[in-house]
C-alpha cells in the first residue's frame, strides 16, 4: 500500500509539473509597446560633468 502511495504522489508531482510548462500561461503582463522618445539628445558641449 505504501509502494503506491509513493508511487501515485511521484506521478502526480511529474504531472503537475509538465501540465505547468506545457500548459498556456497565466502571466498577467501589461501590453507594451514602442516608448517614444521625450528627452534631448546628448550634447557633448552642453554635458554639466566636464
């Protein structure tokens, strides 16, 4: 009985996992996209730490 035991947790732990990887996700993930650009270029003239 407990061989069985053993052996029905294992399988049901391999299982688990597999269903896990191959199953579809469940990420909750924002939809991102292309940021545009706000900010100035840099300009080596204008750079305040020379």
């Amino acid at each position: 009985m407990a061989i069985s035991n053993i052996i029905a947790n294992v399988t049901k732990y391999i299982s688990e996992a597999a269903m896990r990887i191959f199953g579809p996700n469940d990420d909750a993930y924002p939809a991102t996209g292309v940021q545009p650009f706000t900010g100035e270029p840099y300009d080596k003239r204008k750079d305040d730490n020379n």
